[in-house]
C-alpha cells in the first residue's frame, strides 16, 4: 500500500495458493492479482471509498460514509466480467446502521430481494459486569424464504479475569457457543461450540479450541477443532509500517496441509 497524496492511497495485491475442486479431487493451484485504490476525504473517521480489480477484470467497489450522530451508510458492488468482454451486474449491498451507547441497529438491503434488520441492546450492566440482547430477521425475495435469529451476550470480570460469552440460535438450524478468558490485555483463550441441524440431514457439531497472544513485536494465534484442522499464524512487525505473515493449516481428516507466507506495508506517520 503506498499513499500518493494526502488522501489517496494504491495498494497491489499478488496471492498464490490452493483450491479445492467444488465436486472433488486434489486441490489445484491458483494464482491471482488485484490493483485497488483508497480514496479517504477526510470528512469523518468512517468516510473511505475503495475500488478494485482483478486480473479477469472483476470489479469490486466498496464505500462508507459517515453521517454524524452515530449514523453510518455503506455500500458494496461488483461487476464481474463474462464472456465477449461484457460486463454484467453482480451483487450489490446498501446498509445503514446507527449506534448510542446502550444500543445499535441495522437495516440493510442487497441483491435478489435480499432484507436484513438486526440490533443489539443492553439490557443490565453495572461497572464491572454487562449482559446484552441481540436478534436479526431476513427476507430473500427471489427465493422466498425467511429467517431470523437472536444471541445473547455476557461479560464481566469473574475469577480475577476479564470473561466474555455469547449464546446464539436461528431458524435455520444453527446454533453456537462462545467462551473467551483473557489474561490483561496480551493473552486471550477462547473456545467455541458449532451445532448445524438442516433439515433432512444429520446433526453436526464441531467443537473450536484457541489463543491469541499479543507479543511486544509480533502476534501469535492458532486454533484446533474436533475435525482435526489445526490452525497457526505468526505475524511480526519487521520495520514500522512493515510486516510477515507466516501460516499453516494442517487438517489431519483430509491429509490437506497448507503453507502461507505473506508481508504487508502500510504508510507511516
């Protein structure tokens, strides 16, 4: 990423790595580019514009305006090329969300007839513990199906540690649970349950255990499931502005392991 005025930045992306086949067989390698440009005004801290394209000349554009008063608009496109050149139409999201401080909500609305209204309120809280209500409704309008959803989320110091939980459930046969205990403000351990029940299919449950470390220079974080996907990332601060990403993935029921390298630079000062 590299800023060429004062509110203007360019960012180059190169990625390689693996893909699965959507109807099986060995993972092939794939490659890619994306050339994006970042225009941020500097009218609020929440006002950017960002547009992208790939090599296949897959544009992206993404834009976020701050409206004051606690009240945010954002906007996604993408227009995907076919064949013959033409370009068409892909998906498009419009949100508009608005935050106090014991309450935020969203209404948002997309592509094939896609609504979606969701909030999250404070229902108790005292200086050292808070318990807050959430839920979301949708409505997909070419496929004429509904859903909705709702969560409840817990945190407070307990046990001389900071303790974060979360419950949630929805009409579509999801549910998961979510415990966090961190240790000050660099040590975190966190653990998940995932219960997937669709309708005709058998029950599924995955069980999520992981860290997340914040070292003087660098990050550390990794995972480990009931799958046996084992998951390990180490990001390290080389220079200011400069950083190495260095990941694995090791999923033992598949016999897929994965390797990632990656640096990023952002401008400084």
């Amino acid at each position: 990423m590299k800023p060429v005025g004062a509110h203007l930045l360019l960012n180059h992306q190169l990625s390689f790595s693996r893909v699965s086949p959507p109807f099986g067989g060995p993972p092939q390698p794939t490659q890619g580019y994306s050339f994006g440009a970042i225009l941020v005004p500097g009218q609020g801290a929440g006002t950017m514009l960002r547009a992208d394209v790939d090599g296949d000349l897959n544009v992206s554009a993404r834009g976020a305006a701050d409206l004051g008063a606690g009240i945010a608009a954002r906007l996604n496109l993408q227009l995907a090329r076919q064949r013959g050149g033409r370009g068409e139409p892909g998906a498009f999201e419009l949100s508009l969300g608005a935050s106090r401080d014991a309450w935020n909500a969203r209404v948002l609305s997309g592509s094939g007839g896609y609504w979606q209204a969701a909030g999250l309120a404070k229902v108790w809280g005292t200086p050292t513990q808070q318990l807050a209500v959430g839920g979301e409704a949708y409505w997909v309008g070419v496929q004429r199906t509904s859903g909705a959803g709702a969560a409840l989320r817990w945190r407070g110091k307990l046990l001389g540690g900071e303790h974060s939980a979360t419950l949630q459930a929805s009409t579509a046969g999801a549910g998961s649970v979510t415990w966090r205990r961190e240790y000050g403000d660099r040590v975190a351990l966190w653990s998940q349950l995932d219960v997937v029940r669709a309708s005709g299919r058998p029950r599924d449950a995955v069980c999520t255990a992981g860290y997340d470390a914040q070292l003087r220079m660098a990050r550390l974080r990794g995972s480990f499931d009931t799958r046996g996907m084992l998951r390990v990332a180490l990001e390290e601060r080389v220079a200011p502005g400069v950083s190495v990403t260095v990941s694995a993935e090791i999923d033992h029921a598949r016999g897929d392991h994965r390797f990632g390298l990656g640096l990023s630079s952002e401008p400084v000062g």
